[in-house]
RNA sequence: GGGCGUAUAGCUCAGUUGGUUAGAGCGCACGGUUCACAUCCGUGAGGUCAUAGGUUCGAGUCCUAUUACGCCCACCA
C-alpha cells in the first residue's frame, strides 16, 4: 500500500462532505447485512419507528445517533449489522392532523365519511411521510433502507391482524361493557397510560345529601354534574356520625331520585364530610364498589361529554354547563354547604389535553395476566437486560399490576379490528365472529372500531422481518440484538415488545434494551415552542454539520439520564472535528518525506524511541478503555475519552515532538514517526467513526490504508505489547519539565514566548532520556542548548528553577531573577511536598494498608514517596542556597 | 401514599469495579500571527464533591438519615 498523495482541503466542508459520503456508502450496499459474509454474526436493531408525518425533533436525533453508533461499532466488529428503518402510522396523532386540516378546509371526517377520509389521510401520509426519513439520512443513519417498512404496510397489517386472531382463538381478547377512560374531544376510549394527571386547583363542592326522614347527609364532590348518575351514598360503618342512616333512603338532589345509602370501610372517616357520593358510571372507585354491592350503574353522558337522557332537565348541557346549572339549582333549593379551593389530580388526555372523563362503554381488551408473567420472567431470568439496570425495577412493578388492555379505539385511522357482528335474540351484535377473512353468509356487519397503535408497535421487531411467515429475515435476524429508545415509552412499547415477542415468536424479541433521556436545554428545561427554546437538530446540522451534533449528542449525557443539550458543546464538537481533521493534515502533508516504499505495520515496540513507546502505550490503554465502555453501554465516556486522547496526549504532545524525526531525522527516524503517527491516526479514525462517521471517512480516504472504506474497516484491538508504562513514567517526566519551563517563562518572568533560552539540567536518574530527547525542549518549550550538569556540581545561582521527581531544571536569567519571589514558590513547594509526603508516610506505615492494599497500590504509594522526596531534598538544596 | 433519579468549579456536565494532588467544555485572567489547526496554542485563577453520621487501611464513589429539585406509579370523593 502506498500513500495517494492527494492535497488536503483546509477545513472539512461538511454539507458538501455528507452528501456525497452518503450517498456513496448507500450506493455501495454498506448499510446492508449483505455487506459481511452469509455466515457473520448478525446484530439487528428495530429502529423505534417515528410518526409517519412528523418532522425530526432532538429526540430522534439522539436516538438515531446512539443506534447508528451502535449499527457501526457492530458493523466494525464483522457483524452482518441491520437497522430496519420503518415509520408508525400513529393512530391519534394523524388522524387529528388531518381533522385539523378539514377543519380549514371547512368539513369534517364525519361530513365526508369513513371512506373518504381514509383517502385522505393516505394521501396525507403519501405527502409527508418521506420527510422524516429523509432526515434521518441527513443525520448519517445507516440503516437499510430497502427494508423500511410502515405499521400499515400489508405485511404489518397481515401480522396485526393474525396475532388478534391468534389471541382471539386462545381466549385472550374478550369484548364487553367496561369502565374505560373516554376523551370526549377524540371521541374513543383510551388507555391507563395515555391518561396523564397532574395537580390541579379545582373547587371541591360541599353539599346535602337529603335522607328520608328529612334529615341531611353532607358529601363533597369535585364534579357536582356526576350527581345526577349517583346511584348510592356510602358511609363507613365505624363512623358513629351516621350508623344511624346507615339502610335508609337518599334522594338524589334535583332528580328525587331514590337510592341507598350503603356502610363500607373503603370510605376515609377523615376525608371531606366523611360520606362517599357513589357514581359507578363515571369513577373508578365507585365503580368497584358498585359492583360489591350489586348497585345500578348509569350513564349520563354523551360521546361527546355532555348530559344525556339520564340527566332530566340537565339533559343535552355540556358537563361544564351542567356542572354550574345544577349548582346554581341546588344552592335555590338550599342543598348546598359550600365549595372551597382545592388540589388534586385532574386526568387529561396525553394527546388533546382535554379532560377525560371514566365512561361506561363496550370495548375490545387483551386478558394481560399470563402474558405478563413471561415478560416478567424474561427480565428476572436475564434473557433480556435493560440498561440503565435501575429500570428492571419499574418494568417489573408495572407488569406486576398490570391491568388488562383495552385496544379498541374508536377512530377510523388504523387496523381495523377483524371482528364482525350479526343480529342475534335481538341483539344486532349477539354473534361475533373474527377472522382473519370476512365470515360467510349475510347479515354480517364489521367492526368499527381500529386498534391501538401500539398494538401493532407491539410486534415491530418481528413483523418488519416478514413474521408470520418464516423469511429468511425472520431465521436470520429474529431475535434482534439492542433495543434502543426512551424511557418514557417503557410501558407503552418496550414491555409489549417483550411480552409479544415472547408470546408469539417464543423467544425475547431482543437481548438488551437501552433506555436513554430527554433531550432538554442548557438550563435542563423541556424544550417548548412557548418558551422559544427548541432546537432544531437540522438547523444545528446547516450550521454546524452533523457529525458535530451527533457527537455532542452523545458526549452530553449517561445512559438513563435527560441531556441538557448546549450548543456551545455542539460548537466544540465542530472544533474537535476540526482538530482531527488539522492532525491528520498535517500527517497527510509529512507523507512526502517518506524515504523509499513505506511499511505501514508498527515497527517493534523495542525499536521505538521514547515518545513513540509513550504514546502507542496510551493509544492501546485507549483502545482498552474504550472496548471496556463500548461494552457496557457508556459510550458518552469513550467519546470524551478518545476526544481527551487526542486533543491533550496526542496532538500537543507526540505530533509536536515527531517534528524532529520528520524534519531532521535519519529516513528510518522519518519513516518510524509517520508508521507511528498514520497508525494512531488511523486507529483513532476507527474508535471515532461510530461518532462522527463522515469526516472520519473522509480523513481515512487521505491517509494510507487497506480496505474500501472506514464504515467496513475492522474495529481497533488493543496490542499488549505496545502497553508499556515505565515508558509513561519517563516520558511523562519529561513532560512535566516542559512545564515547568513553560510556568517559569509565561507566569514567572513574562518571557516572550518567542525568545530562546538555554537551559541546566540537573537530571537525576533521567539522564539519558533528557540527553536522547533534548530535542523536546526545543519543540516544546523554545529551550536552544541543555547544559546537563554533572552528578554533585553546583546549581546555578543565577536561575529559576523547577522540581520533577529527581530532576531539577534550571533557566539561568542572569541579572532577571527575583531572589525574594523564588523564595516564595521554593517555600510553597517545600510545604506542599512536606504534607504529601506525610500523608504516604503515614499511609504506607499503616500495616493494615500494606498488608491489605493490593500489591501493585502499595507500590505505586512506595514509588511516589521516592520520588516526593527526591524532589524534596533538592528544594531544601535550592533553599539553603537561595534563601537565607 | 409508594418507587426512582439528581445534588461535584461562575454556568453545563464527566468521574468505569472505592486507590496519586477530583477533571472537561464554556466563561474569566495573562501571554502568543514559529511551516496541522485563531474552528487555534501556552499558562493560570476557581471546588468543605448538598448536610450529618457510619463502613473501610483508604470514600466524590459503598451504607443510613436529612434537605432541595425533578420524574414515574397509585382508586381518597
């Protein structure tokens, strides 16, 4: 292999760049599985489908940077990497962008029926559904994109449709009148979980409950409207107030109507006036206790939430309206005590946000109890881990009270539930039948209900790969690998992932779920449009490029945790591409001095000089480091680590001194440092690509490499041999005399960084390396000759001077030094060298740390304390000398 | 009412299984147009690691309690 000596541009122009990178690897089929051998291990991630018609907002830029890196790591690695892109058409959310659309239009789905707004609402999706994927390509996602698929694509839906069947046959669907959470604006019932509740001051209503006899029970409420649906007043039987009403008749205020007043323990003596209204209808609690005690549930309300026939008077008001009305009514019918402010939780829909009110109504639901319990077994047993571990803990406390899914929604948006109806004894939908095709014979009416987006989400992993049917994607890349996505959407998806992949397919769906944060501002607020804080990841991709975002993306934060995303991160992310691409240009550049045929291999660790043991020493420590964090899920910290590798060892350190070799070396010295220099650069390239995948390709198509392109080089390992850490220890002393030079010129003496100096070097045991590398002082700190003194002669008196281990330097300025502030500085470092060492001295004479400390601890305590006080008897030298 | 998370430099955050003198970015101060880089380089100031106990040879890291902020779950009208 020999270099192609192409002339680097002075900066990477990443919108011209990532283009024409892309395309060129989606061109080559390198987002394919199909790119490694048939035999390759697979790595498969779902990709967590986004909303058909959205737009990418800064969650899916985080998700879909954690799961490219994870696609391109596993890539690297051999593996035959899959990320099956696909979108959701999200039931809810479209259907009511599309409503809203009519709403302009001045019509509405009900004026234009069924029909006509399915029409619609595809030709919406037809219209809008590209542009999210088409930022996802922006953003570098490798996925395969010949494998997209959509929740209402025909495989999807076959897939929907034969799991209800399926579920259907076991026994596991059942249909009926329940208690359900309604929104009366989306007109559907929806589930526990998209009921959000928050708290809220509401008025808490005190008022009389009039009893036979004449008497008055007082209750409170906080919807007075759900007293015309009353069917009981409960008080507790230990509540001495009102033992005595206890059988006896209440009337319900303004209906007269009569119902009992019933004793149970569930009612809170302390709460309110100590006596429960009981309105099964339309509350949770009362509806458990109604059918404890064999009470009359009523309906008193319409679809759209307001009054029915039930109501009398109050029939046809809305529930606001009728709330007031009857209030006002029952206050002239004196009924009433009093109505204080009060906080509680108020549930709103997650969607419209309106109120959502428990409603009685026939609804489809999934029996959860025995599919819960493989879900949970998955999790305790480790077949599927998730990460951050802490969320194993919430999984298994939702599972373990789940409650039974209701999936039917009543929106015309969806899959459509394989059930029809036929007259039967009187009722038009005494027969049910479901099936994977329409029943035969007549009088059959379908289902109108869809079903819960989730419910098709629910299968993602195994029906993007063509299940039910046994494709050779399914034999090949069922079980995916990695699940990774939100945490808010624990519940919602991943469990039913868990619990559908195992029920359906036998086998966890994945074998890890990784569950990342929020993406919030600098301040950690949410982002929202009122505030005026929303990023948007394209406008940061325009103006910073993507390879920057995506890597502050993923060195902001932990696994787990909310990102506060801060753009001047986003800028340093751009300047630390920048300072890669620099780096390599200036390798690229030096490849002219290449002497004859260049090797590209390492030479020999033993044949390497100093600074080129050191660095391939923190190189392969680095690589160790990463491997250890690539494997358990922090890949923030390997990317900070190998930005710190790069930015403070490798460029101000190793890229400095190979200057020397490179312009004044013999040409096997050039040849060593650019094997040196190309082989951490590259390796380099490697462990970033999964970050920041374009200007890592770029870069590596300039250096000398073997292979077609970065996305499929292989992944670094690192080479023991290369580990070397008494070279560390030596180059590391040489670094820190450079420092000490540098402190002394710039904060010190204030000497121009310009002008040369000669040095004097007491060296200690450092000798011959500060003989060998002198060349060091000269790049580093301008130092033109070293004056090695020998072993016993006088220091300097004339000079500042700084302490490394047992080495002293010495800057002779004649006629410039400050006799009175070396006295300080010598002073400060005897006192602070004076406690160090007393701190080891007093650590290592502890038996108790010697005999139970590791070896290799104590031993770097021992090593320490030498060198402590090595240093510390040349001050007390210095001192004696200068200050008197 | 349960459960969880967070608390480290002025600001935003790292700190892997407990082990040198706790780090980065931004900001701040001082100095720099040397042939990779001003999207930069060098140097520096700045921290009782929320509080109080405890375990340990050794605690930012483990345990207990407390405080503050945030999140999740739950049927008190």
């Amino acid at each position: 292999m020999t270099a192609t000596k192409r002339q680097m541009p002075k900066n990477f122009d990443f919108a011209e760049g990532e283009k024409r990178i892309y395309d060129w690897w989606e061109q080559n089929g390198w987002f394919k599985p199909e790119a490694r051998p048939d035999d390759a291990e697979p790595f498969v991630i779902s990709m967590p489908p986004p909303n058909v018609t959205g737009v990418l907002h800064i969650g899916h830029a985080l998700f879909s940077t954690l799961e490219d890196l994870m696609i391109r790591y596993e890539r690297m690695r051999g593996k035959a990497a899959l990320w099956v892109p696909g979108t959701d058409h999200a039931g809810i959310a479209t259907q009511l962008q599309v409503e809203k659309m009519l709403q302009e239009e001045g019509t509405s789905r009900h004026d234009i029926g069924r029909e006509e707004f399915l029409a619609r609402t595809w030709q919406w999706k037809e219209e809008k559904g590209g542009t999210i994927t088409s930022q996802l390509r922006r953003l570098g996602a490798s996925c395969d994109w010949d494998r997209e698929r959509f929740t209402l694509d025909d495989g999807l839906s076959e897939a929907v449709q034969e799991v209800f069947v399926r579920l259907w046959e076991q026994g596991l669907i059942y249909r009926g009148p329940r208690l359900v959470n309604w929104s009366p604006g989306l007109q559907t019932a929806v589930s526990d979980l998209e009921v959000e509740s928050n708290e809220e001051t509401v008025k808490l209503y005190f008022f009389k409950y009039p009893v036979e006899g004449g008497e008055h029970l007082p209750v409170a409420t906080t919807r007075p409207e759900t007293i015309l649906g009353d069917t009981a007043v409960a008080v507790n039987p230990e509540d001495k107030r009102y033992t005595h009403l206890i059988g006896k008749k209440a009337y319900v205020p303004m209906l007269n109507r009569e119902i009992p007043i019933i004793a149970d323990e569930y009612v809170d003596m302390e709460f309110g006036t100590g006596a429960l209204k009981v309105t099964p209808g339309h509350d949770f609690n009362d509806y458990a206790l109604s059918k404890k005690h064999n009470l009359e549930m009523i309906n008193i309300l319409n679809k759209d939430a307001s009054l029915n026939e039930n109501a009398g008077d109050y029939a046809g008001l809305d529930r606001y309206e009728a709330r007031a009305k009857l209030w006002a009514d029952m206050e002239a019918a004196d009924l009433t005590i009093k109505a204080e402010s009060y906080t509680t939780r108020i549930p709103r829909s997650q969607r419209g946000g309106e109120v959502v009110e428990p409603m009685l109504s026939t609804q489809w639901f999934v029996k959860m109890d025995d599919i819960a319990a493989k879900g949970l077994k998955a999790v305790r047993d480790g077949d599927i881990k998730i990460v951050p571990e802490r969320f194993e803990k919430v999984y298994y406390h939702w599972l373990e009270n789940i409650q039974d899914w209701c999936i039917s929604r009543q929106l015309w948006w969806g899959h459509r539930i394989p059930a029809w109806y036929r007259e039967k004894d009187g009722d038009p939908q005494g027969e049910i039948y479901v099936g994977r095709t329409p029943p035969k014979g007549d009088g059959w009416t379908a289902e109108e209900d869809v079903l819960d987006t989730w419910f098709s989400s629910g299968l993602w992993p195994f029906s993007t790969l063509g299940w039910p049917h046994e494709t050779a994607d399914v034999q090949r890349f069922y079980p995916t690998a990695v699940m990774e996505t939100g945490h808010d959407i624990l519940f919602f998806w991943v469990a039913r992932m868990i619990m559908m992949g195992l029920w359906f397919t036998d086998k966890p769906p994945f074998h890890t779920v990784y569950l990342h944060g929020l993406v919030r501002d600098s301040e950690g607020r949410k982002f929202s449009k009122t505030i005026g804080n929303v990023i948007d990841p394209l406008v940061m991709v325009d103006e910073y490029g993507a390879d920057p975002l995506r890597f502050a993306l993923v060195t902001s934060g932990t696994p787990g945790n909310d990102v506060n995303l801060d753009e001047e991160w986003v800028e340093n992310s751009r300047n630390f591409a920048n300072k890669i691409w620099q780096a390599t240009s200036f390798i690229v550049n030096n490849l002219e001095n290449i002497e004859g045929e260049l090797d590209l291999t390492l030479p020999q660790p033993d044949t390497l000089d100093l600074p080129s043991k050191w660095i391939l020493s923190r190189l392969n420590k680095l690589i160790k480091n990463v491997q250890n964090l690539f494997d358990t899920y922090q890949f923030g910290e390997a990317g900070r680590q190998i930005r710190s590798f790069i930015w403070d060892e490798f460029a101000p350190w190793y890229l400095e001194i190979s200057k020397h070799p490179l312009y004044n070396g013999e040409p096997e010295q050039k040849n060593d440092a650019l094997r040196v220099l190309i082989h951490t650069m590259d390796t380099c390239l490697r462990l970033l690509h999964p970050f920041v995948p374009f200007v890592t390709e770029e870069l590596w198509s300039y250096i000398p490499h073997n292979g077609e392109a970065l996305i499929v080089a292989d992944w670094p390992h690192a080479d023991e041999a290369y580990i070397n850490d008494k070279a560390e220890y030596q180059m590391g002393v040489l670094i820190d005399l450079v420092r000490q030079v540098r402190d002394i010129r710039n904060n010190q003496y204030d000497i121009n960084p310009g002008k040369k100096l000669d040095a004097i070097i007491a060296p200690g045991s450092h000798r011959s390396n500060i003989e060998k590398y002198g060349y060091v002082f000269s790049r580093l700190c301008n130092i033109d000759n070293i004056d090695l003194l020998a072993e016993n002669a006088p220091s300097p008196e004339q000079a500042a001077s700084g302490v490394v281990a047992d080495a002293t330097v010495y800057l002779p300025l004649a006629g410039m030094i400050d006799f009175e502030a070396e006295c300080v500085k010598l002073n400060k470092e005897h006192e602070n060298l004076i406690g160090a060492i007393a701190k080891i001295e007093g650590t290592l004479s502890n038996e108790n740390f010697v005999s139970r400390a590791p070896a290799e601890v104590v031993q770097r305590e021992r090593d320490r304390l030498v060198d402590l006080q090595a240093s510390l008897s040349q001050i007390n030298e210095r001192i004696s000398e200068l200050c008197k």
